[in-house]
C-alpha cells in the first residue's frame, strides 16, 4: 500500500514538474520577447544616433 | 578482464537485496515534511525562473519609455508566479490528501468527494483518486434498494428527461475512444422522436459557419471531397495508437495521413472527425447543430502543448468566458420555447460547482427561464481508455488498486447492474446517513 502510494505521489512529483516546467516556459517566453523589444529598441537608437550629424560638425 | 577483487560476491549481492528490501526507508511511514520537500523545491525553482532575464531588462532600462518593458515584465513574472503558486497550494493539499491526513472519519462525505461519488477520478483532481479500501467505506451508504426500484433503462430515462426539459446536459469524460459520443449517435434518432430538435457540441462558435455549411451541402468547406469524410474512422483509429502506443510507426501512419488530408476541413482541424458521423446522422434528421463553445483556440498549439487538463486549469478568466458564451448559445437555442436541446459536453461543464467561477450548469441552474437537467454518463475508465489532455505517463493511475472509475460505477458493476439511468438525490444513501451535500449532476447513467 505504502509503496503504491509512493508510486502515486511520484507521479503526481512529476505531473506537477510538468506543470511548473510549463509555466516556467511561458514565463520565459515572454520575457525574451521583452528582451528582443528592449534589443531592438537600443539598435534603433543607436541607428537614430548615428544618423545625426555630429555637434560641431557642418552639414 | 575484471579483477577477482572487483567481482561481486552473489552471497553478498543476495544478502544487500534482502537488507534492502528491509530498508527502514522502504517501510518507513511516508510523512508529510519528507515528501513536501521534494515538492516544495520545484515549485521555488520555478518562481526564481526569470530572474535573470529581469536583471537584464532592469539594467537596460533608462528612464524613458523603456520603463514599460520593465514594467510589462514584472506584471509577467508576478503573474505567473501567482500561478507557480496557486499549482503549489493544490498539490499542498494533493499530498496531504494521498498520504490519509484528511477525510480519515466519514460523517458526510465532503463535497469534492460527493463530486467523484458519480464521476470518473481524473489525475489533475487527485483528491479524488481512492484505493478499493476506501471506497468501500463510501459504498457501505449506497442504498441499493433504491436504485433498483427507481432506475430505469437508460434510453427510456433519458428520453423521460428529454420530455420534462427543455435542455439536457450529457457529461462526458474526453477520451480519444469517445464512448460517450458513440452512444449519443446511436440515441440521435430516439432523441428526434421524443422531441429533440437541436443538439449541441462543445465545438467553439466560430466553427458554426461551417457546421452550417455542412448541414446545408455536404460539405465543410468547397474544396473538401466529401468522399475523404468516411475515412473519419480510419483517422480515429490512427490518432487512437499513437496516443496508445507513442511510437514511431505509429506517428508515422498518423503523421502521413494528416500530410495527405492537410487541405481537408475535417482532417486540417483534427478535433472535428468524431463529429463527422453525428453530423451527418443530424443532417439525415434534419436537427439543427449549434456550436456552443465560446472561441478560445487563439492560443498558439505551441502553447497548448497537448496538455488540454493542464491548459484549462491555467486559462481560468478565459474559461469563465468559454461557460458565459455556452450559457448564452444555449439560451439563445431554445428561446422558441418550441425547440428542445441535447447536448454533450465535458462533464466539469455539466456539473454545478466544477469550478472556481460559476459554470455553464450554474447559470442554468440559477435561469428559471429554462428548464435544465444534467446527467453524467458514467463508465468504465480503468480499462483501455486514453484520456484527451493528459500525458502518457499519467496512466499510471489505471493501474491495480488506484481507479479512475467513480464510486457509483464501481459499486454498480460489483452488482452487475448495467445500462441503468436514475435521478442523483439524497435518496441515493441509506436513511441512517445524512447527506448534506447537493449533486453536482441531476442524473446518471450508467453504461
């Protein structure tokens, strides 16, 4: 019996690893996607920077 | 060669064997705190997940308009931390329950447990889960005599409901076999000739044009050949063994059939082929079919994952929605008070309180506008059933002494009673017990 629900509870272990590994996935996802946005976004800038002229520096 | 020194003495072998098999851990009794530890640490690693990348938006931010990425990914990380631990506190409660530290002393049977009286044991509710000793000891209310006298077949007993109602919910248990939809077929005609006429899937809505399309042509959409829609059963057949056997001959007969049939609406949309026969049993009866589910399906399948238990559980606010929209299909089918609806459904949609938010049958219950019955239709899932939304490894559960089948089933197949429907009310226990709980269904049959 006790080895049964040993049995049980392991496989509840690794339902709830699965669900957890599930979550943990999405979460990560989205994050990443954030940090491509916020890649992006400093590209852009820098895009932006290099395109105006320099102080000083005629046109 | 392996040294002498090296060898393993079999006398030596044979006696660790036995000291391990009397190793006090193997005997030990399992407690609460050894168990929860191993537990706890998934779920703390799964609530640190994310840090880091959160360090790396934090650093990144200047303090302009960036600050909404940083803002938008601590709204994500809070949300599914709350999430990581809400999963956390059910498999709290999910231990417990499995190692005997609740419901030890029967003076009523507590309400999840009352739920599983008459429903299948499914793994994501493990509290229901019960050996045979424990069953026994619910079994022992059961007043058979009352079921005898006040059960009927279960064709006549629906086709009563069917009468007396102007809407009839049948629970099902999604299974890649789909017993319960086979049956539903083979009651389409009785269903006409008592009066149905309109019946319903839990098929999201926006599938209702085509459905439409079918009933009125033949056909789902113009470039289907309808001649591929009676390969249907061949598709069953071959999505059943690769859930069954997930090896590679079978995903490749899978898998090439769905290459073959990719432009094909019943195939491209693989949920659709075991409502082909019923839909076109309907069309032959001239019932109308209604797609009743609310839309849900915008999420990527990546995101579903095969996982459907799992998936719906995480989605609460979009189910509560999925229950809203069935509601009010449902009433907008039977507003001419001329027309009757059978539908089938999952079962925690057709029982009161099978959720956090108030579900379909909750709000039929509380429309006094529409007169609602639920059933459940129960039967045998210990054996050779492959539940829809679970993983493989989850089978474990349909092994020996840990069933999948409810209380009621077991308890009726012990007394060879088959094929029976019978209303679920107080009567069900014998007199000297008092139950205080309500029925999550009206009624149950038994096939």
């Amino acid at each position: 019996m006790k080895k049964e629900k040993q049995k049980v509870l392991d496989a509840l272990m690794n339902h709830y690893k699965q669900r957890v590994d599930f979550l943990v996935d999405k979460k990560t996802r989205r994050l990443e996607k954030l940090v491509e946005e916020s890649e992006k976004l400093k590209i852009k800038k820098i895009k932006e920077e290099i395109g105006k002229p320099k102080k000083n520096e005629k046109p | 060669m392996v040294s002498p020194r090296k060898m393993k003495n079999p006398e030596k072998s044979l006696s660790s064997s036995i000291e391990q098999q009397k190793n006090p851990e193997e005997i030990k009794e399992l407690s609460i705190s050894g168990v929860w530890n191993k537990f706890e640490k998934i779920f703390t690693s799964g609530i640190q997940s994310g840090k880091e990348i959160l360090n790396i938006l934090e650093e990144s931010v200047t303090p302009d308009e960036e600050n909404v990425l940083f803002i938008e990914a601590r709204k994500i990380v809070d949300f599914y931390n709350s999430e990581i631990n809400r999963t956390k506190d059910d498999a709290r409660s999910e231990v417990a329950s499995i190692l005997g530290q609740t419901h030890e002393v029967i003076e009523h049977i507590p309400s999840s447990r009352l739920r599983s009286f008459a429903l299948y044991n499914i793994p994501r509710e493990i509290e229901k889960l019960m050996d045979e000793d424990e069953r026994k000891k619910y079994e022992k209310y059961i007043n058979l005599e009352h079921i005898k006298e006040n059960s009927k077949e279960w064709k006549t007993y629906l086709a009563d409901k069917i009468k007396e109602n102007d809407v009839v919910l049948l629970g099902e248990c999604h299974t890649f076999e789909g017993i319960e939809k086979k049956l539903f077929f083979e009651y389409l005609d009785k269903a006409k000739e008592k009066g149905v006429t309109d019946i319903g899937f839990e098929v999201e809505e926006r599938f209702q044009e085509y459905f439409d399309r079918f009933m009125e042509t033949g056909k789902f959409s113009e470039t289907d050949d309808p001649k591929d829609y009676k390969k249907a059963s061949e598709y069953q057949r071959l999505r059943l063994e690769w859930h069954r056997r997930h090896d590679e001959k079978s995903l490749k007969e899978y898998a090439s059939f769905e290459v073959d049939h990719a432009d094909n609406f019943l195939f491209s949309r693989h949920r659709f082929d075991e409502f082909y026969a019923m839909l076109q049993k309907a069309r032959e009866l001239g019932l109308k079919v209604h797609c009743i589910d609310g839309n849900y399906s915008d999420l990527s399948e990546d995101d579903f994952q095969g996982n459907n238990a799992q998936w719906e559980e995480l989605e609460q606010p979009r189910l509560s929605e999925r229950d809203e929209r069935m509601y009010k299909n449902i009433k907008e089918a039977v507003a001419d008070k001329n027309r009757k609806i059978l539908i089938i459904l999952g079962s925690n949609h057709v029982g009161r309180g099978g959720a956090k938010y108030k579900n379909l049958s909750d709000k039929l219950t509380e429309d006094s506008t529409i007169k609602s019955f639920r059933i459940n239709i129960d039967r045998n899932l210990d054996e050779d059933v492959t539940m829809q939304g679970t993983k493989k490894d989850l089978n474990l559960f349909l092994k020996k002494d840990i069933h999948l089948n409810s209380i009621l089933y077991n308890f009726l197949e012990k007394q060879d009673i088959k094929e029976i429907g019978f209303d679920l009310n107080s009567s069900l226990f014998v007199p000297k017990y008092k139950q205080k709980e309500i029925f999550a269904y009206d009624g149950y049959i038994k096939i």
